[in-house]
C-alpha cells in the first residue's frame, strides 16, 4: 500500500503545481510574461516529475494488488491529499464562508462513503445461476434466449427476482 500512497501524493503535488503553472501561463498570456522567473520552470519540472513518479507506483501498485483494491484507495487517497494540498498551499478556505466550507465537507464524506459502499457490497451475492441479461434494445424476452432457469442472457447482467432471499 505504500506504492498507493506515492502514487497519490505525487498525483496531489502534481495538482498543485498544475494550478500553479496554469496560473503563470495565464498571466503571461494577459502580458505579464512568467517565463523569465525561475519558478514557472520549476513548476513545470515539478509537474514531470510528478506525473512519470506517480505512473510509475501506480503500475507498481497495480501489478502487487487487485484494480478492485487499488482504484478506491488510490481514489480516497489522491482526493484527501489534494484537498489538504490545496488548502496549505493556495488557503482556498480562506475565501470561502462556513456554509461553502460544510458544503465542500459533505460532498467529500458523501464521495468517501459511496466508495467505500461500492467496494463492500461488489461481491455481494454473486452467482452464476441468478445472473440474467437484458439487450441494450430492452428488446421482448424470446424463449430460445432464456436459460435453464427461465432468466435471459443476452448483455447486461441482473438478478432474477426469484434468486432474492
């Protein structure tokens, strides 16, 4: 899990020194040139860095464990991390009143909860003998389509009603 966890620092600096570069790009672009100040050029080599370091433990990571277990921590991970990142180095909550800033706590829980659901309830139940299909068409059931069951197996898989307890 270490490698889950470089991977989503390097993916939160990244962020930041995206934002920052982003920011020196505009302002030369409205004609206040910041290309000639030496950290425009570190944010970009930041930025390099950054990414090649993160691709790298991601692969890593994905090579050690299951994409199941990967993807929701690197999620959680790169989202706290980033949020953190954002209020240390550009104060964005020093802007923002009490309500924006219970909203933006909320809508975080919310995304760690469904994540967190997801992942608990995706291997819930699963069995081959309660798996049916329906066509993308939601075409009409015809019975040389039905399995031995009388579900359909055509594409999208679903429970048959009759397998719940």
């Amino acid at each position: 899990m270490v490698y889950i966890g470089v991977c989503s620092l390097m993916g939160s600096l990244s962020v930041m020194s995206c934002k920052a570069l982003g920011i020196a790009l505009k302002l030369t672009f409205s004609g206040m040139n910041q290309l000639i100040y030496p950290q425009t050029w570190a944010f970009a080599l930041v930025v390099i860095t950054c990414v090649i370091t993160q691709m790298n433990y991601l692969n890593k990571a994905l090579d050690t464990f299951n994409t199941a277990v990967v993807s929701p921590i690197y999620y959680v991970m790169f989202t706290s991390l980033t949020i953190l990142a954002s209020v240390i180095m550009f104060k964005d909550w020093d802007r923002q009143n009490p309500s924006q800033i219970v909203t933006e706590m909320c809508g975080f829980v919310t995304i760690l909860s469904g994540t967190f659901l997801l992942h608990k309830t995706k291997d819930l139940g699963d069995s081959s003998s309660s798996v049916i299909s329906l066509s993308p068409s939601f075409s009409s059931r015809n019975s040389k389509h039905s399995s031995e069951n009388g579900c359909m197996a055509e594409e999208i898989p679903l429970r048959c009603q009759d397998s719940f307890p």
